[in-house]
C-alpha cells in the first residue's frame, strides 16, 4: 500500500473545516497537514486532537518563524504552505493539495490505486467534477478536452457555454499527487515544479474524482462572487475557455452592465443552479453524477467532540 497525505490553507467557518478534514481522514489520508489562514481556536483544538492531523495558525507568529513576510495574495500563501508540507519531514508517499471545498472520491481505496502506479511515476492528477448548487448530491462530471467537449458544453449550456472550459464554473486542471522525496520542489496550486520545471506527463487518476463544491447555493455564490472577480477565479488576469468566447471576468462585468443582477441570475440557473433541466441535458450527454458526502455523519465518526 502507499500512504498518502493532502495539504490545505483554510480560512472558513469551524464546521467546514472538520467536514473537510474528516472527509479525507474517512478515505485513508495518513496525514492532513492543515494551515489556518487566521486563527480559530475551535477548530485548532479540534483537529489537534486527530493524531494524523498536523495543524497550524498561520498568524504574525508563523510567517516569522518562516522568514518570509505574509503574501497579499492567497494563491502566494497556499503555494507557500503546500510547499511547506512537502519538504517538511517525510511521513507519506504521496501529498496533494486542495482547497477545503474538494473532495476526494474513490470507489477503490486511494492507497490501493497510488500503489499501482509505476515506481518512475513522479505526480498524478486528479479531475473534478462540479457540485450543482442547491444540492448536495447531483455534479457536473469532468468533460475530456477535445472537439466533442466542446459540442457537448455548447449543447448543455446553449447560451453561455462558449464562455466555459469544459462547462464548468471553476478549474478542469483538477490537482496533483506528488510523489515525496524529490529535491527542489515548488507546489503550486494545480501543478507542482522541480528546478524552475513544471514536473512532465502527470498520471492520469480515471478512478478518482475531486468533488469541488464550488457553488452550494444561490446565495453563496452571490457572497463569494464579488472576491472572486476582484480576486479570486473570475479575475481579470485569467485567460478565456476558448479565442471567440470571453474571459469570465469579461461576461460577468458584461452581464451586470446589461441587465443587473438579472443577468448573473441568468447565469446561475442556466449554468450552476439544481434544476430538472438541467440534470436532464446533463444526462443526456453522460455528464451527470450522483454522489452523497455525508459529511455531518463522517464528521461525527473522526471528531466526536466536536462543538459543530
């Protein structure tokens, strides 16, 4: 068997933070090395007590301790702490990173399915799928590039899918195990860099899903919306799904100049939002998945004293 590990900078409320950590503790990490971006006792106490959870408060504390001053940028602070873990003292064979909304989803045990892997395999990526917002079971799958993919986007999505990689609303890069133990190392975000060179022919893991639950609802997309197009995935800086349609940034600035708040409603129900329509065209092209976390449960099992 190969153990594995995850790494993540979390900056959410106590509750998600346990469902992530215990989700992935469910599915056999060896080790969650887990950095806070502010402080929250709550949850430090609670994941302290977890003897495979290595936690830490990423305070004024921490960055000095590091020698580095604390990035603006949250992307510079993940990049950072995912690298951070890698080179700390090795304790499994395989790290990856994700964020505390990504899932990992195996129907054969993750350990089972590193393990398989040839000894000269160096990283393998994991593809997401997306959650469909206002439930908590039915995602988009992960489309393969090609000129199908595309047809199918356009299809599923008739008036916005032009402006969408792969149909979905976040990354199709997925995220990448990395085999441990190799020397000057940099983990990004989706991709991971050995002396300035971005790691070749990652692994393709068929057999495992990262389940991002990146819009649960109507309304917390809305509440995230404003950072992520200053800040976060729908910022100005990032490249259009394909040369004739828009950056995301471009069609949501375009869309609230246009119609408002009407407008990204728009987008929401034809793109993102639960619907029989939706599941139906879905389906149609093999695209649906049905899938149940069952965090509060699992969260129960690893964190049983858990104030959540």
């Amino acid at each position: 068997m190969a153990t594995w590990g995850l790494s993540a900078t979390i900056l959410a409320p106590t509750a998600d933070i346990l469902r992530f950590a215990a989700h992935h503790l469910e599915r056999g990490a060896h080790r969650l090395y887990i950095y806070l971006d502010d402080e929250n006792d709550t949850a430090f106490n609670a994941l302290k007590s977890n003897p495979k959870v290595r936690v830490q408060t990423c305070d004024a504390a921490y960055w000095k301790r590091r020698s580095v001053s604390r990035p603006v940028k949250h992307q510079a602070r993940q990049t950072l702490n995912a690298t951070h873990a890698y080179t700390r003292k090795t304790e499994v064979d395989w790290l990856i990173h994700t964020d505390v909304d990504e899932f990992l989803l195996s129907d054969t045990p993750i350990t089972e399915t590193l393990a398989a892997l040839p000894s000269d395999t160096t990283s393998a990526r994991v593809r997401p799928m997306e959650l469909l917002g206002g439930s908590q079971t039915a995602f988009k799958a992960f489309l393969p590039p090609g000129r199908r993919r595309n047809e199918v986007v356009k299809a599923i999505y008739p008036t916005f899918g032009e402006h969408l990689k792969g149909g979905f609303l976040s990354h199709v890069a997925g995220k990448l195990f990395v085999r441990t133990g190799l020397p000057d190392m940099e983990i990004r975000i989706h991709n991971a860099f050995q002396n300035g060179a971005m790691l070749p022919d990652a692994a393709e893991l068929k057999t495992i899903d990262l389940a991002h639950c990146h819009a649960a609802s109507w309304d917390a997309w809305r509440r995230a919306y404003t950072y992520r197009i200053a800040k976060g995935s729908y910022r100005a800086d990032l490249k259009p799904a394909g040369q004739d349609g828009l950056s995301l940034h471009q069609l949501f600035r375009q869309l609230e100049e246009q119609r408002g708040e009407a407008g990204l409603r728009a987008f929401y129900d034809e793109v993102i939002g639960d619907s029989a329509d939706l599941r139906a065209r879905l389906h149609a092209h093999g695209a649906l998945r049905e899938v149940n976390l069952d965090l509060d449960a699992t969260v129960a099992r690893h964190f049983p004293n858990a104030p959540v």
